[in-house]
C-alpha cells in the first residue's frame, strides 16, 4: 500500500553546498596519536574517504556545510571534506597566530629560475620584483593577504610580499634563550643623554644593515634593517648595550653602538611658535609623520612605505596664541595639541597629540590620530 503511494513521488536527490566564505587556513588538532583525520569525498562519514591528514597540518578551508559539521577543503586537486570538531585557527605553542611573525623560507628548489622566494611589492606576481630571500631565510611576518596566499614580511628598511606557500612558522617557545640584564638607566643613553630621542645608524659598512630584531639579543629574530646613515627613533634602553627603537611603527632592539645621536636644530620654531622637528605616529595601520627643522614633511606607512616629500606651508595658533596649531602641508593637514599623549600600545611619553587628515586608500579624505615628539 505504502509503495503505491509513493509510486506517484518523483524523487528528487539530495546535495549539500557548503556556505561560502572566504578562503581561510585552518589548523588539524586533537587527533590521537598514531591516528590521522579522514578526508572523505562529501560532507558526511558514509561518503568515500579520498585521503588523510597529519595531527598540526594547516589546510586551506572555502567553505563549511550548513550544519557547520564539515569543512570544503581543497585536496590533492579536488574537493574534499573534513569534520570541523578536528580543526582550529593556527597557532604557535605560546598561543600567538601561525600566520604572522616569526618564519622560514623553505621548499626552493636547486636552480630555481628565480634564483629564490621573489619578493614583490604587492601581493600578487603581477607586482614588481624587489629582491629574492634564499632558502633558511627567517623573515618576520606582518600579516597575510585576504585569500591567505601571500604574506607581508619586513623587507629591508619597509616591507614586501611573498607567497605564503615558501613560508614555514618558528616556533621559538621549544627553544628558551638566556635574557639579559635589564638596564639600570633605560631613559640614559649611553653617551649619557636622555631619551627618547633620535639616532643616526654608524659604524655599519655601506654594502651592511643594522639588523632590528625582536629581542634584545643578537639570537633574536630579524623584524628589519636600517641602512648606513638613516635615522631612527630610540624609545630607550633594554640592556647596557641594547636600544629599543620605533622603525615604522613596529618596536624591535638595535645593538647601540651603532647609533649615534643626532643632535639637529630640535628647538627649530618659525615666528609664531609652531615646533619644527618633531615626530608623529599612529596605529590602525601603523603610519609616521615627519615635520623637519627645514620644514619638510615626510609621511610612512607601514603597508605602503614612504609617501613622496611635501613641505609645511601653512601654520596658524589658537585665538590665545599658542597651541592647538592648524597645520597644512597638502595633501596633509591636521591640527597639533600639547599635552601627554597616550599610544594605547607602549609606556612611552608622548609631548603632543595630532589630529591628521590625509588620502584615503579608497579615495578623499580619512582622519587619523597620533601622538607626536620633539626629535
């Protein structure tokens, strides 16, 4: 009887489609040992299993079923699915992302065309060429691209992208270090002055960089370089011999003796009382701008590097005389307080504060807002 009803039925089979989302990287966790997580061919465990994945692998997720059970995975050049209960964002042991920070280059072939991991100044192959990094090469992550396929690593004295697929993380949480004694004076340099305050890189060979790493130590990991005779800002001393110091808005330790203090006119002011040399900065992406004592004004940002030069031509005090300054110094303009100011990151002092309007990435005007220093 039941079969005759259902005869009338057209049977209509059942699919299931992953909820789309962006390509993201996830890690394999939680499987026992000696065991490995199944990858079937659709998104349930009686569907046929095509392949297996290692406890710690990090696979690239484009989707996960309506039920959020299963994940769509790329594998082996096909779709396959995965239970999403064995699966978390990467992470290094000391809980930090294993998609920034500290890695290795890795997987260059001998004789590679190339002649090594290319790194370009933009995420795709499409962007110019700006050197190649060798196998074993330790390079400080940034961030990655919206697909995940490219990394922002710092390059010399800024930054350029990589393919993420050269790249393997260091986990340097297994491998303990010795620290070193904390400085005595941390806000005296060592030529007796006090900081913060701004040096000029010597000592280093012209065809050489002062490397800025990530620990007061020669062991730790390169962030960035400076070049001979560049210019950089010393937030004060970690040990007797190693300076903390802000290179585009990131923070990293310099061996001091390779630093030599800039004296400059830092009390340089036009007529009305507007501070000439001073230092901004702010997050959100990290960016600096420079006013100099000759009225130049420089502006960087930690994704795009440094903006061409323009100059200030325009400064006006409040109705009492003094501070707040309007300041323009096309495209930027903003205005100048004294008073402390915080960056919300760090315990450095901060003299002045900045409101500064600048180009969008987007196009017009966006509002940002810093904090500033005498140099």
């Amino acid at each position: 009887m039941f079969r005759t009803a259902f005869a009338y039925l057209t049977l209509i089979p059942l699919t299931f489609a992953a909820t789309p989302a962006l390509a993201d990287l996830m890690q394999v966790f939680n499987i026992p040992n000696g065991d490995t997580l199944n990858v079937r061919a659709g998104p349930g465990g009686n569907h046929t299993d095509i392949g297996d994945l290692q406890q710690h692998d990090i696979i690239n997720v484009v989707g996960i079923d309506p039920n959020g059970q299963w994940a769509e995975i790329r594998y082996r050049g096909r779709e396959g699915w995965v239970s999403t209960r064995y699966l978390r964002q990467p992470m290094r042991g000391d809980g930090s992302s294993i998609l920034t920070g500290p890695h290795v280059v890795t997987g260059i072939k001998a004789g590679d065309p190339d002649g090594g991991l290319v790194v370009r100044n933009g995420d795709g192959t499409s962007f110019a060429r700006l050197g190649v990094l060798r196998n074993n090469t330790e390079v400080h992550v940034i961030q990655r691209s919206r697909n995940k396929t490219w990394a922002m690593i710092s390059y010399g004295s800024g930054v350029g992208w990589v393919s993420a697929a050269y790249l393997n993380t260091l986990d340097r949480v297994s491998q303990p270090t010795p620290q070193p004694m904390p400085s005595s004076n941390p806000q005296t340099a060592p030529d007796g002055g006090s900081l913060p305050g701004t040096f000029t890189v010597s000592g280093v060979a012209a065809n050489d960089v002062l490397w800025v790493r990530d620990r007061a130590q020669a062991s730790g990991a390169k962030i960035t370089s400076l070049a001979p005779g560049s210019t950089v800002r010393v937030l004060g001393m970690a040990t007797a011999t190693w300076a903390q110091v802000s290179v585009n808005g990131m923070t990293g330790f310099v061996n001091a003796r390779f630093l030599t203090r800039r004296w400059g006119n830092s009390v340089a002011v036009p007529q009305n009382g507007f501070r000439l040399d001073i230092t901004c900065q702010g997050t959100e992406p990290f960016w600096t701008l420079g006013i100099a004592a000759d009225r130049t004004v420089t502006y960087t940002s930690l994704i795009n590097g440094q903006a061409p030069l323009t100059a200030l031509n325009q400064t006006a005090p409040s109705a009492g005389g003094g501070y707040p300054y309007t300041f323009g110094a096309p495209p930027y303009s903003g205005v100048i307080s004294q008073g402390a100011c915080s960056d919300g990151m760090s315990d450095n002092a901060y003299s002045m504060s900045i409101t500064l309007n600048k180009p969008s990435q987007r196009g017009g005007i966006e509002t940002v807002y810093g904090c500033c220093n005498v140099n």
